[in-house]
RNA sequence: GGCGCGUUCGUCUAGCGGCCUAGGACGCCGCCCUCUCAAGGCGGAGAUCACGGGUUCAAAUCCCGUACGCGCCA
C-alpha cells in the first residue's frame, strides 16, 4: 500500500531558526520533494511565556529565504503580516488555536475515560519531598496517584489536577526509525507523562502526538535528541488506536568542539548567515551535506539536483561538526556561478549599507573585474569602495610599498607621463607603463605596485589597468599626488 | 546514575565480505599561471577504518565486549 508521505517541520518560537532546525526543516522538506509527499510546517507555541509573534517572525522569513516552502501552514500575505491559522485542511497549524486546545482537552478527556490517564494531585513540593524521602535511586513519578482509592479521588474534589499517560510497565516498546533501524525500549523505563497541565494546556509531547495523528503526518522526521521521548509517544499512539507514524532522527550538528553548536561558535541561526553575506543556495547545500551525502560524494549541487538525489539511505547516523572554511568556499563556488546583473541584485542590501554612493551602471563593470574574487555577499562592497569614495590607507600596505626608497621619485616621474595620456583605455595604460618601467630600467613590479597602493590604498585589488581606467585620469593623478605627500615624504 | 544513540584523514564524507597498498571534498603545503589579491591547473602530506576479541579462505564492512563522545530521563 503507498500511502501519500506527510512530513512536518514544528518548531518553537521561542527564538530565531537556529541552523540545526533549518537542517531538519531541510530534510524534512527535501524528503517530501523527493518521495512525492507533503511538507507541513506547524508551530508549537505552547509555551506562552517564551513564544512571540516576532520569533514566529523571523522563523517563516528565514524558511522562506531558504527556499523550503510548506505545502501547508501559516500564510504570509503580500504585506507581511502572519496567518497563524494558515491555509490548508487540516489547521489550524499553530497549537494555541482555540480548536487545537479543544482536541487536546478532548483526547486528553478520552484516555481519562478510558482509565489509559489519570488525575494527578502531587504538587512540586510533595514530589520533591517523596523523591527525597525515597533516597538517590529514585527517578522519575512515583506513580502516587495512579494507585489512589475511589475514595481518596473524590476526597480531592474540585482542588486541581494535572492529567498523567498511565505507561504500560510490562514489555518493551519498538521504534520503526528509518535512518536508525528499529530501537528498542523498555516499557518498565517509561515515565506516566503529564499530558495536560492543571493550567489546562497539554504538554509537549501529547499535544505532537494529537496533532501528528489528526495532520495524518506519516513520517516524523526530527533531530536524535527527540530519540529518546519517542517510545513514550509511540505509547500514545497505540492507547488512541492510531497508526503510529515512522520516525527519522537526524544527527545533531555540533561546533567545532564537538559539542553542540551555539552562539559561544559564532553564527548559529540561519538569519545570522544571511546577514554574513551567504546565498540561501550555499546553506541549503552545506546544510543538506552535513549528515547527508551521495554516493558519489557530490558537494555542489546545481538548482533542482539536491531534491532529486535526496535519499533516507545516505544520511549519515553521527553528529557532524560546523565547517565554516567549507562553507565559505561553497559560498564562493555559487557566487561565481551567478551573472554580474545577478550579484548585484544580491548585493543590494549590502551596497545600501555601505558608507558610499553608487549607480547599477558604474558598478556592474566593477563587479564583473573583480567576479571571481568573491566569498561573501559582503566582499562586493569592501572590495569595491575605493572607487566611489575616498581611499582609506592601509597601514601595513603604505608601510610595505609607499615607505621605500625611491618611490616617490618613481611616482614624481609617472605623473606627466600619465597626465600627457589622451587615450586613457586599460590597454593603453598598460602599454605606456609597462613602456615606463623599461625605459626606467625598472622591474615591472616596482612601477604598478606603487601606482595600485597609491590609487586604492592596498595591495590587493582587481587588476591594475583597468581599475585604473575606471577611476579616470584625474582621479589616479590626484590620489598619487596625496599619497606621496602622505607617505613618501613629498614636498606639499 | 539509568536508558538510548554514535565512533573512517584536522573537518564533511565514500565504503554496505574480496575492486581498499581506504576514494572524493574543505582546509593545509608545494609548483605553474600572474601587475597584487583571488580564481584556475598540476602535485603532495594527511586515516594502523576508536580499542580488544571473535566469525570467515578473506572484515573498515558481520557478531560480542571495552573505551570515549553525545542525547534523554533523573
């Protein structure tokens, strides 16, 4: 039988899409693309105290940037604005919907009718106190008012009660996961879960369980650290009667310490790399790599590969650390996929930012000069800003080339030769100072590199003549002039 | 502490009993190209496949144990 594959991705918002939950939205959507299924994104916000409109915010708009778009869920309109209901049949797709919480009360209300849940009057202060009492060995629920009277029920009367999953204690309970195989545990180990809280709200893992089963999810695909709340789910799912979901636990990505990735390693939410100068194309990429591969060990992929080649047999069952030099270079590798036209579109928001005032026509040819040099989004302005405003020196460049003997000498020589150019083409430059440097007997080197740190205050930057070009003759003869009166000493 | 998951070059990984003197990619090193910086081309170093036992004619690949790491619960 081959049921139509419904997969989800449910986060928090209790903070920005941190990478590790683009990965998992990734494979979850990438898993649907490939097997033909459906990508449900549903938000969780249960908890009332830490979610707010703003993360659920920036988690749609870091999705969306990523390219990973649901089949169903919140919708965003033209102006922005968030519909947490969403579209779809099966909404509303976020849990603090008046008709989620009805089907949790109601489901809750089931199993308490059932005897598969129970009332529970223990407060903290009870729990603490029995778990003390029962010395170091003791873990977890006591099962105290599992075991309560008829009578001792009734005695609590109206004082309030939160809601517990009576757990079978006998046998074991099978995990059908299709990256780890089945895992086995021990029904003895499990816990009678608090499913609804004596606030009234369901918790997290019963109200995943109801809303897995009523968006008919068919495959529930999540990092490991949910590996071990699964049998527990499992549980609920048979006390309804109802299909039990296959699960995937993905691996977890760590820093470069091994240990789990987090703000102490740098960037750690998909924004973050956005604001960095990354293409959705390149995290998507990296993030898909990470625990993923193909036989042939692919790294790029081209537009529409990844979704093809995607398969549950090649992800990877180990943690895998946060490669930032990989991802730079990956970074670069699409970045000289894409036209001039296109990287200044990309560009835009950076080049807004920047400290200077430029044109589409004046820096397209710029950026097409120096095309394969970027890494960064970011590295579009900074490698190009000398051209619209003024030159910032760089110290160790001017200490390096400018602070020589006999440079200024070289630069007082050049000046009337370029200032008697009339043709001031990058062929014609080349060819009259290279013409220069011989009739001086001096090394080619000895000439343009001056000439490329006066001129843009650096020693690295796109080729000499024709950065040349671009600033015009006035501009070249000026900046030399300031320069050796800046550092080499000239008269002013 | 209990349970669970994991373990191939520094990093991401290929490998699913013989093709492995372990392949690719990032990074690193060298050379070439060259007006700098990149990009590109070529080459190199780098993994006793965590360790110890089995099974087998043959194991990175199968089984068992140990260690270490991580997760969940407490």
């Amino acid at each position: 039988m081959s049921e139509t594959i419904r997969v989800r991705f449910a986060p928090s918002p209790t903070g920005s899409l941190h990478i590790g939950g683009a990965r998992t939205a990734l494979f979850n959507w990438l898993f649907a693309k490939r097997y033909g299924g459906s990508y449900i994104l549903r938000i969780e916000d249960t908890d009332e105290v830490r979610s707010t409109p703003e993360t659920v915010d920036q988690i749609l708009d870091s999705l969306s940037w990523l390219g990973l778009n649901w089949d169903e869920g919140p919708t965003v309109s033209e102006d922005g604005s968030v519909d947490l209901i969403g579209s779809g049949d099966f909404g509303p797709y976020h849990q603090m919907a008046p008709e989620r919480r009805e089907h949790y009360e109601k489901f809750a209300e089931q199993l308490l009718e059932e005897g598969k849940a129970y009332r529970c009057w223990c407060t903290m202060e009870e729990l603490a106190l029995r778990r003390a009492a029962a010395g170091p060995e003791a873990r977890g629920y006591d099962g105290f008012c599992r075991k309560l009277s008829d009578d001792a029920i009734k005695a609590n009367g109206e004082k309030p009660y939160s809601i517990r999953f009576a757990m079978p204690k006998e046998g074991a309970t099978s995990v059908e996961d299709v990256i780890h195989g089945n895992v086995s545990f021990e029904n003895s180990l499990l816990q009678d879960l608090v499913i609804q809280k004596t606030t009234g709200g369901p918790t997290y893992n019963f109200a995943c369980v109801v809303d897995d089963h009523l968006m008919g999810i068919t495959h529930v695909i999540r990092g490991d650290d949910h590996l071990s709340n699964t049998p527990s789910q499992v549980q609920m799912f048979q006390a309804f009667g109802w299909k039990v979901p296959k699960f995937g636990h993905l691996s977890m990505i760590h820093g470069p310490d091994g240990k789990k990735l987090s703000k102490r390693h740098g960037a750690a939410s998909a924004a973050e790399y956005r604001e960095l100068g990354y293409l959705p194309e390149t995290v998507r990429n990296y993030l898909a790599l990470l625990g993923w591969s193909n036989s042939q060990s692919q790294q790029i992929f081209a537009e529409g590969e990844l979704e093809k080649s995607f398969s549950i047999e090649g992800i990877q069952k180990s943690p895998a650390r946060f490669d930032q030099e990989k991802l730079l270079w990956m970074n670069g590798e699409y970045l000289r996929k894409k036209t001039p036209e296109q990287l200044l579109a990309f560009a835009k928001p950076f080049l807004d930012k920047a400290d200077f005032e430029y044109t589409d026509e004046a820096i397209l040819p710029l950026i097409l000069m120096e095309h394969d040099k970027f890494h960064l989004l970011t590295d579009i302005p900074k490698r190009l800003d000398f051209f619209f405003r003024d030159v910032e020196y760089d110290e160790k460049s001017t200490n390096k080339v400018l602070k020589k003997e006999g440079v200024d000498a070289i630069l007082e020589a050049i000046e009337p030769v370029l200032a008697g150019l009339n043709e001031w083409t990058e062929p014609k430059l080349e060819e009259t100072i290279r013409a220069f440097a011989v009739e001086k007997d001096l090394k080619m080197g000895k000439v343009f590199h001056p000439i490329r740190v006066s001129v843009s205050g650096r020693t690295d930057g796109p080729t000499l003549f024709g950065m040349l070009e671009f600033l015009g003759k006035d501009r070249v003869i000026a900046r030399i002039q300031d320069a050796r009166k800046r550092f080499c000493g000239a008269a002013a």
